[in-house]
C-alpha cells in the first residue's frame, strides 16, 4: 500500500511540476494581458477616433474573437468619455489601458511606462488634391437597379452565425462613386479601422521614399539592431519585411501565447522589441504572417522621414493623403512614436476607396507619379514563398494565387485586407475599386465568399450599363 500512495504522491507531484512548467512556458497571464490590452485599444479607437458605440463594438467585433471569447464571461470594460480613457479587465486583474490623444488616436498605457505627449499633427499647410473628387457632399445612391441589389447583397445579414455586421460599401468605377451605403450609425467621413489594411498604407509610403531614393527594398535593411555584417539577420531586406520572408521568430497566430500578438500589445517600443527577435529561417525562405514585421517597416519610414512621429505625419500627409483628397487618415503610434502600421490606422471609406484609386491608376494621379514606375505590379506579384497569395503588403490574386479566383474574385484583381473582412479591392481590368468595411465573425475567412460575390455583382451590373 504504502509503494501505491508514493506512486501516486510522486505522479500528483509529477503532475503539478509539468503543470508549472507548462505555465511557465506558455505564459497564460501574458496571454491574457494581450487580449486585454488589444480590446482596450480597439475600444479606445473605435469609441474616440470613429465614434462608434463601444458596446457594439464589443459586441460585433471583439466578442466573438475566438481567443477573447473563451475569456468574455470574465471581461468587464469602462469607457471614460470625459478623460477619454478605456480600462478591461479580466475578473478585476489583467488591466488593460488605452488613452486616447486627439489627432494621432488612442495608445496602450503600459504600468509604469511614460506615455509622450499628445503629438502636435500639423495640418495648417494646404496641399490640394491631385485626384479628382470622387463624389459630393451626399451618399450617392446607384440609379442602376442591378448594382442596388448588389448593395443589398453586402447587407444582408443571415439569419444564424457567421454574421457580416457590414458598416461601409463603396464602389469607386473610372474615377468616381457609382454606388454607396453605410449602416445608421456611420457617415461619409466616419473614421473606419483598416486593421491589418494599414500595411499596405505602409507599403505604400516605403514606395514613396523609394521613389524620393531615400530607401531601396534590396540589400540589408536599415534597422541598427542587425547593421554588424556578422548577425544572420542583416541579410534581411527591406523586401523581405514587406513580404513577410525575414525569417524572424515572429509568426503572428493571434493566439495570446505567440511572441508577435505579446510584442504588438505588451511591448512600448513595438519596433524594437520586434527588431530583437532571433530568426527560425533564412531570409527569403519562408513567408509568415507577422504584423510586427511591418511595425519594423513603420520605423524604417520613421527614420527616413524625418525620425521624429510629427515629421513622419506630416511627410506621409503630404506625399500621399493630401495629394489623394485623404483627410480623414488617421495614423495612430507605440509609446516609442513609431506609427501602429501593423493595424491601427483609420479612414472614411472615401478615402479607403482614394487610396485605391491609386493603385488602379498604376501610381500615377493626373500625370503626377506618386508610386515609382513598376511599384503597383512589384507590390501585387505574389510572393513565391506564400500559398494565401500575399505579395508587397497587399493580398494577391495574380500569378500562382488562385485560391480567391476560384471564389469569383478577378484574377488581375488585389486588395488591402484586414482583420473582420475590411477590404479594398482593386480590379484594374474594370477600372473598379470596391471597399467593404465591417465586423464580420466569420473567422479566419470574414466573409470573403461575400466580398467575391460584391465584386461579382458589381461588374455585372457595370456590365449592363450603369
């Protein structure tokens, strides 16, 4: 009896001790922090930046997140709309932190770490739109009944889950808007979150400093951390960030557990903590999704720019937004000043559709080259690496990409996308950009079986003379 109770004792001891290295490992606080501080940011901006209902919010986009909801029963949030604040919790332990701070949006407030300033975003100097207006002052409705049913499509909510909770849909042919709607709550210049579409805005300010020759994508890249010839690392390109082929130790799985979602959460000096990370593959070997890996980028455009956030909203107002008619962007920063490029940059779906716009004009508005020559292409080649089709911060559907294709999406076609379906999709072939923004639940898809339908619909009815 007494060999059974000391096996027993001994497993029970066995037991707690892989129980403790497993916590130890794995880290599930951490991984609880991420969930709270992410919910804190995105209820900050979307409540302050957007004006959005926090509730609603929490409801539709953060609630049925898979990680979040196995935490929901124990999450409680406050939103301080006088000192402009939000707090999360996880069963009153866990805090997370967001401040909103006017014109450069909301920033996670780490305990103990110094949060700058509100930024001074200068917007004194007038710059006048190249593009040409897409549209008035007033939602326009289509006069073509094929592409008002193709509204009503996007719209739709089905009776069960997945749901689509669709906020923006606009439809941008040759040049101007034939086709627009918004749910009640937003309006023509509501601030909308791009999420992960905030890369290809990066992608896009890299191309601009590329064009100025300020930066180059071949040859190591400019970040300090791997500037000794001797570190593996500095072989990695300005082409590898932008494809997501570094090889750095950051794969992003939005688990909580993952060294990416714990550095773009936990972390004040996002770009730093990111730049420290050791590699798992060669450079240009391996493509993984990392959002830190563009947080990188955001302070490489940082640095080229003037190295200071104020120069660096300032130079991307105006060599992109202004020149495009973009005055609702919104670039939101670490606690180091780095532009949140991985995520957290806000626009009307206008200028979502603006933005677009460029790229179906091939880089060039009214004969002015914003873009280099051949950047459009280079950015939407797929990357040989990758099996989704992702290219230079953009998704792809050219090349070897055919996944999407087969969904009915144009094979010339390629888009910003981003978390809970927000999507710009540009088909230069029909001289159409199509925006959707919303909160779809439909993980890890978000719906895009209903963005292929939309762009389906849309050139039908284009088809039939709109």
């Amino acid at each position: 009896m007494r060999k059974v109770v000391f096996g027993l004792a001994a497993l029970v001891v066995l037991v707690i001790a892989l129980a403790a290295l497993a916590a130890f490992r794995y880290r599930p606080d951490r991984a609880i922090m991420v969930a709270t501080q992410y919910m804190a940011h995105v209820l900050c901006s979307a409540t302050f930046a957007s004006g959005l209902d926090p509730d609603e919010v929490y409801r539709e986009a953060l609630a049925p997140t898979p990680g979040i909801r196995l935490l929901n029963r124990g999450i409680s949030y406050e939103v301080d709309r006088l000192r402009k604040e939000v707090t999360v919790d996880f069963f009153g332990s866990f805090e997370g932190y967001a401040v909103f701070r006017g014109e450069t949006g909301c920033i996670i407030a780490h305990e103990g770490e110094y949060i700058p300033p509100i930024m001074d975003a200068t917007r004194n100097e007038q710059i006048a739109s190249v593009l040409p207006d897409i549209a008035g002052n007033t939602v326009v409705e289509p006069d073509n009944a094929k592409l008002k049913a193709a509204l009503d499509r996007a719209f739709a909510e089905p009776q069960r889950p997945p749901y689509r909770h669709t906020k923006a849909v606009v439809v941008l042919h040759n040049g101007k808007i034939v086709a627009e709607r918004y749910a009640p709550e937003i309006g023509i210049r509501t601030r909308l979150p791009g999420f992960g579409m905030s890369q290809s805005v990066v992608s896009a300010l890299v191309g601009i400093l590329v064009l100025k020759g300020k930066l180059k994508v071949d040859g190591p890249a400019p970040v300090g951390e791997w500037k000794e010839a001797s570190d593996p690392r500095h072989a990695i390109s300005i082409e590898n960030l932008m494809r997501m082929t570094s090889g750095l130790d950051l794969d992003e799985t939005n688990t909580g557990f993952d060294k990416a979602s714990q550095i773009l959460t936990l972390e004040g000096n996002i770009a730093e903590a990111a730049a420290h990370a050791g590699l798992k593959a060669l450079p240009g070997m391996r493509w993984f999704y990392s959002g830190p890996s563009t947080i990188i980028l955001s302070r490489i455009v940082k640095n080229a720019s003037g190295g200071q956030p104020d120069a660096t909203e300032q130079f991307a107002r105006r060599e992109l937004f202004a020149p495009l008619g973009m005055t609702t962007m919104m670039l939101e920063f670490d606690g180091a000043g780095t532009p949140f490029g991985s995520t957290f940059f806000h626009a009307s779906a206008r200028d979502w559709a603006r933005f677009g716009q460029l790229y179906a004009l091939d880089g060039i508005v009214e004969g002015k080259r914003i873009l280099p020559e051949g950047w459009v292409k280079w950015s939407a080649s797929p990357t040989v690496e990758s099996n989704l089709g992702y290219g230079a911060g953009f998704w792809t559907n050219r090349g070897g990409a055919t996944a999407r294709v087969k969904l009915g999406l144009p094979s010339d076609s390629f888009m910003a996308m981003g978390a809970m379906g927000q999507r710009v999709i540009i088909v230069p072939s029909a001289s159409l950009v199509v925006v959707r923004m919303g909160f779809s639940d439909d993980y890890p898809n978000f719906d895009i079986q209903g963005a292929a339908n939309l762009v389906r619909d849309v050139i039908a009815a284009l088809g039939n003379g709109s």
